[in-house]
C-alpha cells in the first residue's frame, strides 16, 4: 500500500507544478522478454524520486548514493525495487530485507528513443 500512497502523492505533486517550472522528466525503457518500463524522474524534489510501473504497480523510488549512474531505492531495511540507470540504461534489482541480497530483475534495460 505503501508503494501506491507514495506514488500516488508523487503524481499529485506532479500535477501541481507549473509548467514553466518542469523539473521532472518521463523516459520509457525497454527491457528484455519484452518488457518495457516507464519511468517518470522527479528532480525538483528533495529527495529526487522516480515513478516506475513495475509489474502493475505503481512504484516510487528515493535517490541513493551511487559510484556511478542514478540509483533509486526504499530507504527501509525491508524488501524494495532497485532502479539503477546510467546514460541510457538501466537495470532493475529486488532488494530482499531479510538477506540484503539484491536479485536482478532486468539487467539490459535499453532507453527508448522518440
């Protein structure tokens, strides 16, 4: 439920900002066995977020430190999404809370053009 209020609070927001003031931007991505991932980065925020539809839900994710590329995650110590994007890739990773261990989802997420 969580990932839904969160989501849904984020697109509010969305929605109340001028336009003049675009600090967000939507990318779709194409992942593999036909998937593909529309994504919608929130920079004007702080943190920054991105809005992900992951297997039917709506999914916000909070920037995190990263050596390299933008990397968005759950700050709990419970199981989340990873979204991890660099140029025009990215890949998805499931966090299990538990463990820590990180198990990817789609490692070959291509940015698609137009």
């Amino acid at each position: 439920m969580r990932v839904l209020a969160g989501s849904a609070a984020a697109l509010c927001l969305l929605a109340a900002e001028p336009a003049a003031a675009k600090d967000w931007q939507s990318a779709r991505y194409a992942c593999e066995r036909g998937v593909e991932i529309p994504v919608v980065y929130v920079n004007g925020v702080e943190p920054a977020i991105a809005i992900l539809s992951v297997e039917g839900a709506l999914v916000t994710l909070e920037v995190e430190r990263s050596g390299s590329g933008a990397r968005y995650g759950w700050p709990s110590d419970g199981s989340h999404y990873i979204w991890w994007s660099k140029g025009d890739t990215a890949q998805l990773f499931w966090r299990d809370g538990a463990t820590g261990e990180e198990t990817v989802i789609y490692s070959d997420c291509k940015e698609k053009q137009g």
